[in-house]
C-alpha cells in the first residue's frame, strides 16, 4: 500500500470507507463489515489499518493440552504477530464468544503488540485496563472485563469471525470505534479519488445545511444536487 494512501486510511472513518469502496464498485450492497456495537478504547483516536495477522483464544477453562504444547503455541503467536507484514492488525476470535471472560487485551499485551509495529488489535474477546493502554494501539473488542480468566491460544493464521464478518489471514481490514471492514484488494487502487469524490459530494448537503435561514425550499436544491452527485 502506498505511504499516501495509509495515512488518508487512518485520517477518515470507517463509515468513510464503506461509502467509498461503494463509489469504487459503482453499486450499493458492499457488506463485508461487522455487525452489532463493539467497544473502542480510544474512541478519539485514528482508524486502525493493516492486514490481518489471526488467531483463535480461549478463556473460561484451562488448556487440557500439554502445557509444553501451550507454551510453545503461544510463542509462535508472538512470531507471527512479530513478523506480519506490516501495515498489520491482529485480528483475534475468542471462541468463549458470547459468554467471553479472558482480557487477552490489557496493558502488557497491547504494548508487546505496539512495539512489534502492529496497528491495534480487534477481538470480539475482552479489554481491560482501560486508561493505562498505550497510546496509537486502539484496541476494538467485544466487551470490557476484570479479568484475564484461563486465556490460551488455540489456533495460529486460521479465518476468524468477528460480530460477523470473516477475516482470513492477510485481509486488509480498516476498523475504529463503528466497526471494522475488510478492504476489497480490486477497490484500493481506486479509494483516494472515491474518498475525496464522497467527501466533496457531501459538501453539496452539508454546507447549506450549516448556513443560516436553511428552509425546506433550500433543502430540496441542495439535496437533488447531492442525490445526482452520490452513488
């Protein structure tokens, strides 16, 4: 991905970039995003973009693994996480889902991942140690807890599903505190000019929207000018 490209990604809003992957596909009906509410740790903080490094955790009973076998998976996770080609995110299913307990994601855990040269982390799992994170790893999670339960990685680089959208390994997803996307590869070539399209097009409803006196009669100039400009 180009430089120019990745910090306009991490300047606009994931909504942003639904809209604009439309613009680039011509047509309505994209949906590879997330369902439901997650919770942002950094709500004021930039998009997360990158590719996606995957794994698969459990939480609410122990491993009945060899702990040797544990112990050597979780190792090879922060391998992977370490070495994914960087934009990267760490996309992270919590099998305990919807009855999650483990905080994978506290403040150790997401400053080892941020000084990997990660993005942030999104999880339908748990977050905890809210206000001690570190900043410009936001972390997209699925719920807020206490505790770090039995947490163990089960799976390394296999698709994941979070709030209902499937990530594969190395998909390039785009997330902030509405959700999370995956990127179609065939739009990115196109994404610049259908952000600044969609930004400028919604300029012609926007501004007069702002000005004093808009009446209906205004509305109904502004808004023929925005349906004709918008996909």
């Amino acid at each position: 991905m180009q430089p120019e490209l990745l910090a306009l990604l991490r300047k606009v809003d994931t909504p942003t970039v639904c809209n604009a992957i439309e613009v680039v596909q011509g047509k309505r009906g994209f949906n590879l995003f997330t369902r439901g509410t997650m919770i942002a740790s950094a709500p004021a903080e930039g998009a997360m973009v990158g590719h996606a490094v995957t794994a698969k955790i459990a939480a609410l009973a122990p491993s009945t693994e060899d702990p040797a076998i544990i112990r050597a998976r979780r190792m090879a996770y922060y391998k992977a996480m370490h070495d994914g080609p960087k934009p990267s995110i760490a996309v992270v299913e919590d099998l305990d889902f919807p009855d999650c307990i483990g905080a994978y994601w506290g403040e150790v855990n997401t400053t080892i991942h941020k000084a990997f040269g990660m993005s942030g982390a999104l999880t339908n799992g748990v977050v905890r140690d809210l206000g001690d994170l570190p900043g410009g790893f936001p972390v997209l999670a699925g719920s807020v807890g206490p505790s770090h339960g039995f947490v163990h990685v089960r799976e390394l680089g296999t698709p994941v599903t979070i709030f209902g959208l499937r990530i594969a390994q190395g998909d390039l997803v785009h997330a902030d505190r509405h959700g999370a996307l995956i990127i179609p590869l065939d739009v990115v070539d196109g994404l610049a000019s259908a952000i600044a399209k969609l930004l400028q097009t919604e300029k012609l409803i926007l501004e007069p929207a702002r000005q004093p006196g808009f009446d209906f009669e205004a509305f109904e100039v502004a808004w023929q000018a925005f349906e004709k400009a918008r996909t």
